[in-house]
C-alpha cells in the first residue's frame, strides 16, 4: 500500500528541498558525462553510458552504474540513472553545505521540470532527512511526495515514510 504525502511545507523549512537551495548558476552550465563505455544514436537522440558513471553540472555530481539520455525534437531532455545506488550531491547556494539523494533509480525531465527518485529513495540535507520508496518533487512549484517505504532497521512500518527534522541550532548570546 502506497501513502503519498504532501511535504513542501515541511521539507521546505527543513531545508532539505534540493532545488530551493541548490545553487542557481548549476542550470546555466554544460552537463559533462564520462563513463567507461557509452554508445550515442545522434538520429533517435539517446545516449547510453556504462560503467562508473559521473555527470557533472555545476556543483551537481551524479554516479551511477548506468544513465540513458533521451533529447526529443524540441530540445526536451530526460535522464534516467541507474545504480546500487545512483546518488547525486549539490551545493547549497550561499553556504558550504550539500544535498544528497540517492534512489535505485533517478529520473529527471526536463519538460515536467521533475525528478523522481525510486528504489530506497532518500534525500538529506545536514541532519535533517527524508526516506521512501520513491520521492517526487517539482524543480519550479518546489512541491514534494514520498511514497512509503519498505521496513529499515529502525522499525519504521512497510508502507510509511520517515521524515527526521533536526532542532534549528540555537544562537549563542
């Protein structure tokens, strides 16, 4: 059974929504992929790479043990990654933190501006996280959903999502 949560609230005075904090030059540079085999298909716009995969933009890095790059005629592109798991790191903008996510599987389209992690799913930024079996947010509403998750070790239920929130630091006077 699959419980769909609305977290944007949440996870956005959390601080662990990725894309409110993600640093925005990121979306203005080149995407840089290396792998350890890959095969393009400039005709059908699909791009395979195979192996330790690693996608750079920015401050974004991505691993994975395989991605495939779709672009259609309009220049819309979509990326799936594939790992055990595929993880991704990005720096907040203005500090010198990171969010992390990582998922089985990560997907990103760029037409629907959204990234869906699935497979053990988890994003954290500092201490505060959030785990499912997949996370869907929204890279311009800013909008979260988790899906719940299998059992962890912590006793969390099957089908439950774990949201950890962290005590805002107290300032010293």
């Amino acid at each position: 059974m699959r419980h769909s949560l609305m977290l944007a609230l949440i996870l956005g005075l959390s601080g662990v929504a990725a894309n409110v904090y993600a640093e925005r030059a990121d979306s203005n540079k080149p995407i840089e992929l290396a792998a350890d085999r890959g095969s393009l298909d400039q005709k059908q716009g699909i791009n395979i790479l195979e192996g330790n995969v690693v996608a750079t933009q920015g401050t974004l890095t991505l691993h994975a043990d395989k991605t495939i790059v779709t672009r259609d005629t309009q220049g819309n592109q979509t990326l799936q990654a594939f790992g055990n798991p595929a993880t991704f790191r990005q720096k907040v903008e203005g500090k010198n933190e990171y969010v992390d996510g990582q998922g089985s599987r990560v997907d990103y389209t760029s037409a629907s501006n959204q990234v869906i992690l699935t497979g053990k799913a988890r994003v954290k930024r500092g201490q505060d996280l959030v785990t499912g079996e997949q996370i869907t947010y929204n890279t311009v509403t800013e909008i979260y959903q988790v899906a719940g998750n299998n059992p962890t070790a912590s006793g969390a239920a099957k089908g439950r999502v774990t949201v950890i929130l962290q005590p805002k630091a107290q300032e010293k006077p």
